[in-house]
DNA sequence: GGGTTTTTTGGTAGCGCTACCATATTTTTC
DNA sequence: GAAAAATATGGTAGCGCTACCAAAAAACCC
C-alpha cells in the first residue's frame, strides 16, 4: 500500500513544474488540503488554531495558490475580460485604467482584448476569452453580433456594456449619451451666436466610431430644429489625430470660407485643429470657433483655451467595474445602468 | 457497469455551467476525446478524415476549449502579463499596445498589472500572475525585488524586460539606452550653442521613474565633459503633464533668468512649457530652447514644432513580444537582447 | 508474406484545486 | 447529562483537458 503510493507520488507531475502546492501547505500544517483551501478562501469557517498554523505553513512554503485550478474547480477565474476597440484611442486607456484600478485592487485581474472595430473579431474574441473561465466580462457599445448576445445572456454572469447608454443592454450599463453630447455643444454655438457650423469627425462610418455618428445626430437635430445648414459634415477615414484634425480644418476652411464655428468629434481632432490656426495666424474664436469633446488637459494649454464637452472617463471604468463587483459580491446593484453624465466646459475657443 | 458509468455521468459537474466539452465533441464525431484534442492542438498529427469530421463536429456543437482545463493539464495557458509602473504614461501604453496587438496575432492574451512604481507591488503582482501558470511575463524595467528576480529565474519560462537595456537580466531583455539618450539632447544642445542647460523632469526619486533620472546622469556627464555648469535640475514629484511641464518651465524661467535651453524629462513636458511660452509671448528657442523626449507626435503640431529624441515605442513592445514568442515556439533567440534605439529628431524648438 | 518501421488512434492517469457530503467535535438546550 | 443543533474538519470525486504510454493500423522493406 504504501509501496503503491510512493510509486504513484513519484510519477506525478507530468512536467518539472515543482510549485508547491495546497498538498504540501497541509503536509507542513498538518491538517487536510481541503482544510487549506478554506482557511485561504473562507477564513472565518475555519479555527483561529488552525487558521494560524496553515497561515504559517503558507509562509514558510512560500505557497502561491494555482488559480487556474482553482478555476477549473470552482468554475470562475477572477479575470475580467475588458474588450475595446482599439488601445490607441486614449479615451479607451482611460476607461480600462479606472477598470484595471478597481478591479485589481479587488483581487481581479484584467484581460485584455482589442477588436480593431470589428464585431466578428469581437465575437472571435469572445469565444476565446470565454474559455478563461472569466468572472465577468466589460465589452466596448451596445451593437455586437447576434451571436455574441445570445451567448452572453446564456452565459449568465455579469457583463457589463461601456461607453454609451441604450435600453436594452445584455446585462447592465454605463456610458454617455451620445446624441446628448453633440446637441450640447451645438447648442453652445448656436447660443455664441454662430450660425455657419460644421461637424468634422473620423470613422464615422456604420463600421467604425458609430459613437462619433450618434453625436452628429445630435447636433444635426439641435440645428435643423433652429433652421440653421445641418448637412455640413467633413469626415476622414483614419484614425482621429491631430494630423487628422489639422487636414480637416484646412479642407474645411478651404471648402467654405465662410464658416463660423468647428465642431469636432473630440479633442483631438480639435486640438490639430487650434494648433494649425495657431501656426496660420489666424485668431480663435474670432476668425473661427472651435469645439470638441472629452475634457482632455491638453485643451487647457492650448491658446485659445478649448470649449469642450467633458466626460469623466476615468470614472467611467471605476464605475463599470463598481458594477461587476457588486455582482460578483452576491449583490444587487439597484441600477444596473449608469449614466455617467458630461458637462459642457466652456473656455476660450468658441 | 453501464449503470455505474451512467450514474457517474448524472452527477458531473459540480454547477449548472453546461458547456460544450471536448467529450461531447468526441462523441459526436465518433472520436476519442484525446483525438480531438490533438485534431485542434496539432492537426498534422491526425489523419485528414478525422479532422474533418472532428472540425465539422466543433462547427456544429459551438465548442470553444476550456483554456483553464487545458492550461492546468498542460500547465501553460497562452497568458502573458505585462506588468508596466503605470496605465497613465503613453509611453506604456503604447508599448502595451504593441505587446498585445503581436501576441494576440498569435494567440496569446495580455494580462494587465500595474505596479504604480512601487516594487513590493511588483512582487505581489507577480505572485498573483503567476498563479495562472502564464506562459510567459513581460516585466518593465531591470530593477526588482530580490524575491522577484530569484522567483522569475527559478520559474523556467520566458521572461523579457523592457524599457531600458542592461547586462544582468533575468531573461530576455528589449529596451533603449536611457543614458545615451540624455546624452544625444546634451550633446545637441551643446553644439546648438547653448550653455546655460536646465534638466527638468518629475518622480526622479530613487523609487519613482529611475529611468529619467537615467536620462539626466547621461545629460550631466556630456556638460561636464564639456566644462559647463551641469547641475541645474529641476524636479517635482507629481507625474508628468502639460501642467507639470508648464509649472517647471515658469520655476526655472523665475529661479535662473539666464536659462538659455530647457532639457526636458518627455516630451509631456516640454509640450506644456511650448505651450506656457506661447501663451506668454516668449519666442522660442530664440527667448529660451525647449528640448523633449519620446517622439510623440504632437511635438510636431506645436509652433515651434518640438526638437526631441524619438523612440519607436510600440516596436519595443513588438519586438518584446516577438523575442517572448520566437522562446515559446522553441526558437531560441540568438539575441536576446535587444537594443531598440533612438533617433534625435531636431525641428525648430533648439 | 513476414517482419520492421512509421503513423494513427485510444486508455489511463493525473494537473491542483474546490463542491459536496460525511464524520467528528463542540456548543446549546431542556 | 443526554439529545439536538451548530460548528469544524476530512474524504471523495470530479472540473475539462493533455502527457504519457500502449495498441492498432498503415506503410515499407527485402
């Protein structure tokens, strides 16, 4: 007998892996290994006596407990899966950085995941963060795949969706009101008096930022409705920069000279924006008003200051998290949608 | 016997999660559960029926691997974390964003870790990552814990530090010479004819970023060689921002009205004193020379655009990602360490 | 065609942990 | 102080997959 057990301890371990593990904690404390795992994961149901040795055992073995089997046990792997779009738009670092500071400061760790604005590289990786075991998952918008809506909801843990609001999200939601935004600061210039307004964004086609459409929306609807030329729209392909911006200042302007104001679709395409006036001499807001969105600190510096439609990104993820957690800790979050506001921050540019 | 069998199969799985497992797949393919796993794993190794009806038989059932089953019987889970300072500096992220969009390419997911520059963080950190048996880890820097360094070396898999380059490291290492870097501005700022030469940067501190404080031992040794007045350094503690660089930039105007140059720690930096100069009239590099560091590309938008040392940040993150892979698909590296380089970038601020 | 090599498939036994249930111990109750 | 309830510990059986070895089938060889 055992002769048999040696034998069998000895070929254990396909592999070098000499980890310690929960086996040889409680060989050390001398209690049984399910005892440890309680003693870890549910101190209070086990006895101060023994909570101390297997505390001390710990220690002396440096034992790190193996939570990929854990996970495979227990069917949940505290990793939160944050899928976004794209990880060189800052406005999305943001958001996974509140995330990433909530979370691991509850013992989660984040998953990172990029779809480039694809929704079948979205669903491709789904499917593969899935097989993860995660505790939750943070997916980018509100329009996904059928499929990957479907298997969500059966997944039955939660999801939480980012970055815009709707009524029927997965399972819960915090974001912004996009179409909310552009009307805000259309509004702004028609109150400042402009009347020749144009809208400049990028990828604002259906497959790519369809965010950055929904806050054309908005400020289409705010200027249609005060009978001002709504149609004006300058729009690039790529990726927003402050080349992009630069360019799209000067097609406009060379376009029509006789514009009044420039919304941009964030801060910076805005900023290129300013920066080329600033190089051409010309005066913001006199010659050309100029607005943005998001509340980068960049816009303070500029000169003009830039009037822009703030939203607290950040807090954005701390809250999208707060959600998860809450969840994850058995409770119900009363509002499983979270609007997470926006001020109009009113500065020199417009 | 098939009764027990049968009674067996009623209790499995502890919880509700009904997933697709390899065993159904088998099943329905007429297979043994072992084959499919090689038909997904190492296709060559089945015969081109099989795969077939194996890989229409995953089609069918909607399977997706269990990576966290997989991972625990193969030890080794296509994870990689990155462990970075912070979420808040571009230049990680976009190191990060180079690092993932390679490894994702291949597979593999990041796992995010921030350490918010404190090593027993780190440490922590890295024990928890650990615990989901990675197969391999991205570091940031050369200097860790003792425990850090030991446990990494003993662990057997691969590891790359980034960021800076050195002799001693744990395993594979991709990064820049930070020294030299300082040194190439100096030198630049030297021919250009200046001599009145301020360093300025933040979280110089031993514990905080070393790697700048790096940069200004290397820009301290070419003004002394050069017999100029080589200790004026300027430094605050905050992170780095446009404000900070604004701050800086008015401190050093105010403390030393004889500047003539202004060698900034980045290029965050030295955006915020350009655009504090702008705002206050001073012409630059005629009133006062403003010199960066990293190559971001608003430098260029700036007036005057930004002289800076550029770092081709996301390719260090590819090329860490790339040395990490070449490791995991058993091709040795014939170097392991690489130096990413620099280039000075001279516009119009020197 | 029998033997040898090579290729293809399958059986078994874990990976390290925790859910579930059973047993032992202590505390409470009347 | 015995019975009942509550608490503390342990045993067993997987979680879903793959390493390892064995067996079967196919290909090759003289």
């Amino acid at each position: 007998m055992a002769i048999d057990k040696a034998g069998v301890r000895e070929r254990r371990r396909h592999r070098g892996d000499n980890r310690v593990t929960i086996e040889d904690v409680a060989r050390q404390a001398g209690v049984a290994p399910i005892t440890v795992s309680r003693a870890l994961n549910t101190p209070e149901r086990v006895s101060a006596r023994l909570r101390e040795r297997i505390d001390q055992a710990v220690e002396t073995l440096g034992y790190v407990p193996n939570l990929i089997a854990g996970g495979l046990a227990s069917a949940g792997t505290r990793v939160i899966p944050v899928v976004v779009p794209s990880l060189s738009i800052l406005t999305f670092i943001e958001v996974i950085h509140g995330i990433q500071q909530t979370l691991e400061g509850a013992g989660y760790q984040v998953l990172l995941g990029s779809t480039d604005f694809d929704l079948d590289r979205e669903a491709a990786l789904l499917d593969s963060v899935l097989g993860y075991s995660p505790s939750g998952v943070i997916m980018t918008g509100l329009r996904h795949r059928e499929s990957t809506v479907r298997r969500l909801k059966a997944w039955g843990r939660p999801v939480v969706e980012i970055m815009e609001l709707g009524e029927s999200c997965i399972d819960m939601n915090v974001g912004i009101d996009n179409a909310g935004v552009g009307a805000c600061m259309a509004r702004h210039l028609l109150e400042r008096g402009y009347r020749r307004i144009a809208f400049l964004g990028t990828g604002m086609g259906m497959a790519r930022d369809y965010r950055a459409r929904e806050r054309y929306e908005g400020h289409r609807e705010v200027l249609a409705a005060a009978g001002v030329e709504s149609e004006l729209l300058f729009q690039h392909d790529e990726p927003s920069s402050y080349e992009v911006g630069r360019q799209l200042f000067l097609e406009a302007l060379e376009a029509r000279p006789d514009l009044e104001a420039m919304h941009f679709a964030n801060d910076n395409l805005a900023t290129g924006a300013i920066l080329a006036a600033n190089r051409r001499g010309m005066r913001v807001p006199e010659d050309i008003a100029i607005g943005g969105y998001l509340g980068l600190s960049l816009g303070e510096h500029l000169t003009p200051r830039l009037t822009t439609v703030t939203v607290p990104r950040f807090e954005m993820g701390v809250e999208a998290a707060k959600l998860l957690l809450a969840r994850l800790e058995g409770r119900l979050p009363a509002l499983p949608r979270v609007d997470i506001g926006y001020e109009l921050t009113v500065r020199e540019s417009t």
